[in-house]
C-alpha cells in the first residue's frame, strides 16, 4: 500500500509542479511580450513533459513474461489518451489516468 501512496504522490506532485511551472510563466511574463512562435511552444510543454513521464513509466510496466499487467497498462495508457482527445484538458487527462491506476491496483481484478 505504501508503493500505491508514493506513486500517486509522484503523480500528483509532477502534475502540479508541470501545471505551477506553466501557470509562474504566464503570471510573470505577459503573453503579449512573448514572441508568437515562443508563445505557441508553450502550449505544447505540458504535454510533452507528461508524454515524457508516461512513456519512462511504460517502458517499465510493459513486461512480455506479463500479459496481464501489460495490458492494464496499455489500457490505462488508452484511457487517458481517449480523454485528453475529447476534453483537450490536462486536468482531466492526468485524472483519468489516476483514476486507472488506483483502479488496477484497489480491485481484485489488479
């Protein structure tokens, strides 16, 4: 159980030091100031950084000898993904894979 807290805290911790970092550089320099093609890569940092987190921790979910939890993985993985698609919102997004993760480890099916 103790594994299942100090990874949902990581989660929760990098989601928000992503979102603070995003949401600091806003508050301190005006988008006005920025120049147009900084100003549209910014809008792509979060995700990428996300991407970047998701696809370290797949790489070390993802275990041929383990079908099952390969498959919970990916299934997570595409869960979110359908989020983000529908909603185009981090927010949701990192919760929906929250969600996934607390599920597959709080259930017996996990």
């Amino acid at each position: 159980m103790s594994i299942l807290l100090e990874d949902l805290t990581a989660v929760i911790a990098l989601g928000a030091a992503c979102w603070m970092l995003r949401a600091t550089f806003v508050l301190l320099v005006p988008a006005d100031r920025l120049p147009a093609v900084v100003a549209e890569a910014l809008q792509h940092l979060a995700p990428a950084a996300l991407a970047s987190i998701i696809a370290v921790e797949l790489t070390s979910a993802v275990d041929i000898s383990n079908p099952a939890s390969t498959v919970q993985a990916l299934g997570i993985v595409a869960a979110a993904a359908t989020v983000a698609l529908l909603t185009r919102s981090m927010t949701w997004t990192v919760l929906a894979g929250i969600v996934g993760v607390l599920f597959v480890d709080l259930t017996p099916l996990g």
